[in-house]
C-alpha cells in the first residue's frame, strides 16, 4: 500500500477555517489576492500550510504519491 499524507483512517481531519488552529494567511508572508483561499496559517505549527490538505499536525506533512 502506497503512502498517502499519513492518512491511515477515513476520519481525516482536513485544514481549513473550522480547525481552532486555523487562521488566516500572514499578509507579510504570500503574494497575490487570493492567499486565502490557498493556505492557513496553522497556530500550532506556526507556518502556513495547505488550505483543504490532511492536517499536518495529526498526519504530517503532505507527501505526494502521483507515482510520474
């Protein structure tokens, strides 16, 4: 079985504004009008990360496994 994010449970809790981590993007740190809508800035991890992704904190960081 390939590697996917972490992800090993259908219950996946994904990053988005619910999270109580979440907030919005840092204006300092990204480019352009619509930062987010691509990213969070994660309150625990202090960083930005992927907006809709598997969470960082409980699965790690996200991996790809498109397998090109």
């Amino acid at each position: 079985m390939a590697k996917n994010a972490g992800v090993t449970t259908s219950k996946i809790n994904f990053c988005d504004l619910l999270c109580k981590h979440a907030d919005f993007a840092r204006m300092d740190a990204l480019d352009g009008g619509c930062r987010t809508f691509q990213s969070l800035w994660c309150k625990q991890l202090k960083k930005h990360v992927t907006k809709n992704a598997p969470c960082e904190v409980a699965f790690g960081k996200r991996r790809p496994t498109t397998g090109f």
